[in-house]
C-alpha cells in the first residue's frame, strides 16, 4: 500500500526546559527515517513556555518545529495533551509518530493511538527503513529474542528507549519554530498536586551510568550509600524490584521487565543476583559491573566485571577512592 505522510517525533523537555536527550536521540531517529522514506521530519513539543526549548530543537535537523505552547500544558495532564496533539494529527496525519518509551510517551502514546486507532509498537531498540516500509524492533520473550513489527495502519506510532537514536550535530541554521492553536477541553482528571519522587536533572533511563541495588542491600540506609555512589559518577540510583516493593527505593526506580528498561554505559548491580526480568532491563548497558558474595550468582555470567564480595565491605572503600579522585 502507497501511504505518504512525514515522520513526527514527540520532543519532551527536561529539567531547565532544555529538550530532553532522548528527544534529541530521537531526531536522529526520525531523520533518517524521513530520508530513508523521501519525506520531512516534524518535531512536536507541548508545554508551557517551551519558547527555549522549541529553538534548541530546530537546531537538530528538522524539517518544522511545532510549538504547543499553553498555560494548561504546564504539567503532564492525559486529557490534555491528547487533546492538544490529536489536532495536529488529525489535520495532518504523519507517517509515524515517535515518542520516548519514558512516563509520557508510555502514557501518552496508547491513548492517541487509541483514539486514531493506529498501529502502536511499544519499547523499540531499533527503527528502520526496510523497502519502503518501517520496520520497528523491540525485545521479546523477556529481552530473549528481537520482534520485528510494521503497522498495517497508515500512521504509525512508536515508544523507543533511551540511547537507541544518535543526537544529529547541531546546525547553524535552525528551522522554523511555528506555534500551533492549543484547543483546551475542561480536562477529565484535575491535578491536585505533584511530588517529585525522581531526579530529573539526571532521569535513569538517560543516565549514563546506573547504581543498582537489589534485596541484599538488606534496607533504605543501603541505598544512601548507592546514592553518594551515583552521585560521585553522574548517574543515577536504580534497584532491582524488591527493594522497590520493599519500600526501600521508589517505583520509578525499578529496572526490568515491569520496570525501566536503561542502557547506561556503565550499570553497577550490587547485590543483585540477575534475574531474567531484571537482565531484560539492562543487558544494552555498555559495561556491566556485579558486586555479589555469592560467587555462583547468574549476573557474574552477563557481567564485564565482578566483584564477589561482601557489598558493605566493597562499597565504602571503592566509593572513598573515587570521593578522593573526585577531589584531586
Ligand atoms: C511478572 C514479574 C515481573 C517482574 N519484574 C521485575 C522487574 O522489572 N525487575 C526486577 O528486578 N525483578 C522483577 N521481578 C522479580 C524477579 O523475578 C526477581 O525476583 C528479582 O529480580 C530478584 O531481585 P534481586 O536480584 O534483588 O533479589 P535476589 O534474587 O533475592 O538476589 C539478592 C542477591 O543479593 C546477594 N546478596 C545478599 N546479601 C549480599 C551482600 N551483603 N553483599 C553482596 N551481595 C549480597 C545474594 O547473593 C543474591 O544474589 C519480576 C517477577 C515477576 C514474576
């Protein structure tokens, strides 16, 4: 089947109202698709006064930045950016939409493709060209085999993880920022209020690098020592899903199967023994680092490096070599 339309890429921002990474990754993504299909490449970016960050984005190689910029989209609010978005779609209806497969795009993503009952492809590592057809790739069988998908829909829509795309080179001469009408529908869900519970300056599935915690840090004052641990590398915390059920750690945390799928350049798991659902969220990491003082532990078989050690006796001294480097 003919179909035309161009690629579309659903930008976010990040703390400071710059384009989230992802978003950049992204840009990469869609060019490429853009030019593999012979169409233009469109960037969308909702919120309120996202002026900074829809110029920054035009630097990244599109084609039209389209700015949804509106008081009520301050917040992540379903109805609304549904609503905002839905416009656009449906007045101009692109080959395929590519969001980040982080909290909005997973949100946000299934209720358009619902509503524009679109083919919808959830958690790719890998987005292509193939004979005039896109081809999305995803991990399947808890990250044991790779799924290759196409929508038979004529719009497409896709979540893609963190670090799959490449930031194009930003351009000296950016394109057109143009601000689109906002419709704003009274919202079914009223936000009361918002509590942080993650560190947006540095998001886990961005991070590029990770300090995990699994049920052998054994209580939350572990996951102190974690953090300093994540602080001193630029990185993040994640944890295993225990500790999370535990309460030891946050939901936004987990990573694995039903959690966060990263892949860091370096990922630390500290007692962590490596379950199948956990491996599926970080076996793309760069380097895999595993301190277990079980020497049979499975996460030494998918780690680069190993450490069999007690974590309370190997954390403390390899955090203070590093508190010092960072020193020097
Ligand atoms: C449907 C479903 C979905 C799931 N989704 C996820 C998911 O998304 N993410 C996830 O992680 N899990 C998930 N799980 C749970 C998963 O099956 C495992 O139970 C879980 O990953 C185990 O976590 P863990 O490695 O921290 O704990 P354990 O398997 O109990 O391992 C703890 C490890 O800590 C080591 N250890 C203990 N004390 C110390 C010490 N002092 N120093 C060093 N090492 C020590 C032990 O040797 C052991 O290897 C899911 C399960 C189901 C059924």
């Amino acid at each position: 089947m003919e179909r035309s339309g161009k690629i579309m890429v659903l930008a976010e921002t990040a703390k400071g109202d710059r384009p989230a990474s992802i978003s950049l990754e992204l840009m990469g993504l869609g060019r490429e698709l853009a030019d593999g299909l012979g169409t233009s490449l469109s960037v969308v970016i909702l919120g309120s006064g996202v002026g900074d960050a829809a110029r920054e984005l035009a630097r990244y190689g599109p084609d039209e930045v389209l700015s949804l910029d509106h008081p009520s989209l301050g917040a992540y609010n379903p109805d609304l950016y549904k609503e905002a978005i839905l416009g656009l779609l449906k007045s101009s209806p692109p080959r395929a939409l590519l969001a980040g497969h982080t909290s909005l795009g997973q949100d946000l993503l299934p209720r358009l493709a619902f509503s524009l009952d679109c083919g919808l492809v959830t958690d790719c590592v890998g987005v292509k060209v193939e004979g005039g057809e896109i081809l999305f790739i995803r991990p399947v069988f808890g990250g044991n085999a790779l799924a290759v998908q196409k929508a038979t829909t004529d719009t497409a829509m896709a979540t893609v993880r963190a670090r799959v795309g490449e930031v194009p080179a930003p351009s000296a001469t950016p394109c057109e920022v143009r601000p689109v009408e906002v419709e704003t529908p009274a919202p079914r869900l009223e936000i009361k209020g918002r509590e942080i519970i993650e560190d947006r300056e540095c998001p886990l599935e961005e991070a590029p690098v990770v300090v995990s915690g699994g049920r052998g840090m054994g209580g939350e004052e572990g996951f102190s020592q974690l953090r300093e641990l994540a602080s001193l590398l630029g990185g993040a915390v994640g944890a295993s899903r225990p500790p999370v059920d535990s309460g030891w750690a946050p939901t936004t945390c987990q990573v694995g199967i039903t959690g966060k799928v990263v892949a860091p350049d370096l990922y630390i798991a500290v007692a962590i023994s490596g379950s199948t659902q956990h491996l599926s969220g970080m076996s793309e990491a760069g380097k895999i680092v595993a301190i277990n003082k079980d020497p049979d532990a499975y996460i030494f078989k998918v780690s680069d490096y190993g450490v069999v050690g007690d974590w309370k006796q190997v954390l403390p001294s390899f955090t203070a070599a590093l508190r010092e480097t960072a020193r020097d």
